[in-house]
C-alpha cells in the first residue's frame, strides 16, 4: 500500500520534525559540568518539581536543535550534545490516537561557568546545577527518573553516537523507497 505525504512524514523518526498533528517528537538534555560533576535542571511551574530541560520540537526542526533551544528557554545555558541516552516511543497519553517518540540525550554546557536563568518566565521558574546527591532530597518531576538518567548515563555503554538517529532515519528511507 503506497503511503500519502503525510503518512510519509509521520513515519520519519529523526531528521526534521513532522507536521503531522498526530506524531509529536519529545526531547530532554542531561547536562553535566565536568569541573564538578553537577547537573542542570530546570525548576518547573505548579509545584512540579525539578527535571532536566525539554519539551517538543517544533515543526521543521530537527530533535538536536529543538534539545539545544530548550536548554537555553527554559536554563538559561547554551549546550553541546554529546550522545543520545534513550529513546522512547509509543501513544501519546494526552492525545487520543497520537504517536510521540521522545530522545533523551546527554550534554555539556559550552562554557563550563555559564550561569543558568534565575528570573521566571513561561517557560521555567529558573534552572540551578544541583549534585546526585541534592537531586536525592528534592521533588523531582516524573518520580526518579532523572536519577534513573543520571545512573544510565554514568556507563558509556548506555550512551549512543549522536549519529545514530541519522543512521537510522538513512535505514528507513531506504526502506520506504524498496
């Protein structure tokens, strides 16, 4: 069965984002500081806690760029990624008949003493570099996860090239194409 442009693009994982209204592309950063081992997170509205930057990516834009945007909207901080920690996919919980696939991807700050936002705005109330063990005391949104990310994230084993999404978008088009 020949698929439409729009079935085209809601079945593209990584490159571009979709403009498929029913495929969503979620992205998060954990972003640690070599000089002291910190971590950025972000302090989020409603009492929700604290978690690592991220939201959606945009329409047209690739999950790296939508990663590094929403470090700097919602942190403060301009940020390097350096490998893809997880990725994760399946029906969006809030959106009836919605896909989502959410990357999760590891990062350093371009600058090493780069201050993190500290005045509210829609985006986050502000971000702090926090140490494992103060992440340990305080609410964290979605329970441990960012431990869970932390601890993934201290074997290089779990971390994957940042090229392998593109590797794997290269396998699917080729596979479209057959």
């Amino acid at each position: 069965m020949a698929e439409t442009g729009d079935q085209q693009q809601c079945s593209s994982l990584v490159g571009v984002v979709p403009t498929c209204k029913d495929f969503l592309v979620g992205v998060s950063v954990l972003v640690r500081r070599e000089c002291d081992g910190k971590y950025l997170v972000v302090q989020e509205f409603c009492n929700q806690g604290f978690y690592m930057p991220a939201g959606l990516a945009s329409p047209g834009e690739t999950p790296q760029e939508a990663t590094v945007r929403e470090a700097m909207e919602e942190a403060g901080v301009e940020v390097e990624l350096t490998g893809i920690l997880q990725v994760r996919y399946g029906l969006h919980p809030g959106r009836e008949g919605a896909m989502r696939i959410i990357v999760h991807y590891t990062g350093k700050p371009k600058c090493e003493t780069a201050e993190t936002k500290s005045v509210p705005d829609f985006e986050s109330i502000g971000a702090v570099w926090a140490s494992e063990e103060e992440l340990s005391t305080v609410r964290l949104r979605n329970g441990k996860q960012v431990l869970n990310m932390i601890a993934m994230s201290k074997n290089p084993a779990h971390i994957w090239p940042l090229s392998a999404l593109s590797e794997l978008t290269a396998v699917q088009s080729d596979a479209l194409e057959e």
